[in-house]
C-alpha cells in the first residue's frame, strides 16, 4: 500500500481560464510514470467545464485525456436553460443560484484520438461520456460522470454494431468497459501566511507543463 499511494503522492498543477477551460497541466519533475499521469488527465478532466459561450453554440471543441473532440454542453440556471453571455445583470449575481453544466461526448465527436495501442480507431469503437457539474456561488461544489467504451472486434464496423447489439447475445467479441466518478468538493479556509511553513513545490519551476492528451503508455502483448 505504500507503494501505491507514493506512486500517486507527487503534486500536480493544472491552468483554468475564467471560462472553465483547462488547455494545460502541470507535473512535477519527478513525475515519470505515464499510468500516474495519464490517471491524474482523467481527474483534471472532471474540473473542465465551459461557462462562456453563446446559448445557440452549445458544441464546443476541446482537448482531454481521450484526445481531440467535440464536447456537447448544456447549461441551466436554477433549472432554467441559460445564456451566461446575455445582457444585463449576470445570473451568476443572483442570491446562491445553482448552475447545472451537462457535457455528453460520443464516438462520432472524436475529432483526433489520443496515442494508444488498444483505442486507435474511431470506427472500432463504440464510445459515451457524460458528465454532471454543479456550481454555487461561484466555484464547483460537485462533479460526477459515467464513461461507457465498447472496443469492436476487427471485422465488425461500429455503425453495423449499433444496429446488431439489441438482438445480439453474442458478447465475447466485444471489449467493454465502465468507468463512473462522484467528486464533492468542500471549501477550506486556507492558513495565514504567517504559519504555513515553504514548501519547495510552491515554485513554478518545479513543475513541467503538458498537454492534457493521454500518453501512449506502451504496447498491449
């Protein structure tokens, strides 16, 4: 077990702009497992959000772990579909207001795929993501999603899976897998400056910028 969570321990930074988005992450310099950072992709991935963007444009072209794509956002406001860009006052003034982001990404969305031996080739694969964020008074208080990828076989084309599927009970031929996520967030009242002792890692130096594109981590056997 200790080896484990040293493997996890080192620190990390992402960049997020005032809309939501994050176009960097950070490792630290000792960072060199590419399973760690690729798993540390995915936990970034649940913080990028987009909060600027006309309501009639709601598809919005991004970088995650998964690779290039487009994403498909829906915003409301105390369960009202709203444009944060409107004129007037913005809703984000009002008193405690609960924003609602809703984010789905499917196969046909993928615009480039990451580098990865076992998922290259849009065609083969059958794949959904769909991620909930709730905001209050300004910042993230939860973030929860479901990831659905199913991996054809090489003789199989995805459009001819998707009509087969309800009427086939053959499923050794295909790979899938499940992966769900749950975040709730609590503010913390951060120490005076006074009795918080340096930490080296505090120096934007130590860390190394990269894309937020999942590395290639090896061939399957």
């Amino acid at each position: 077990m200790e080896d484990y969570l040293s493997l996890y321990s080192a620190p990390f930074q992402f960049i997020q702009l005032a809309n939501g988005s994050i176009p960097e992450i950070r490792f630290a310099e000792n960072e060199v497992d590419t399973r760690v950072k690729n798993f540390k992709r995915h936990i970034v991935d649940a913080f990028s959000t987009q909060l600027s963007f006309d309501q009639r444009r709601n598809k919005v072209v991004e970088t995650s772990v998964i690779g290039e794509h487009s994403s498909n956002y829906n915003i409301s406001i105390n369960a009202e579909k709203a444009n944060l860009n409107s004129g007037g006052a913005s809703p984000l003034k009002q008193e405690k207001p609960t924003v609602v982001v809703k984010k789905v990404v499917t196969g046909d969305d993928v615009l480039r795929l990451a580098p990865s031996p076992a998922v290259n080739d849009r065609d083969k694969m059958d794949l959904k993501l769909e991620q909930v964020q709730i905001f209050q008074e300004g910042r993230m208080i939860s973030s929860s999603g479901i990831s659905s990828l199913t991996l054809l076989p090489t003789f199989e084309k995805k459009n001819n899976y998707r009509l087969k599927r309800e009427d086939s009970n053959d499923v050794t031929s295909y790979m899938q897998a499940q992966t769900t996520f749950d975040i709730q967030l609590q503010s913390r009242q951060r120490r005076s400056s006074a009795y918080s002792i340096p930490d080296e890692t505090d120096n934007d130096s130590y860390y190394q910028p990269a894309s937020r594109m999942a590395e290639m981590e090896g061939k399957l056997f």
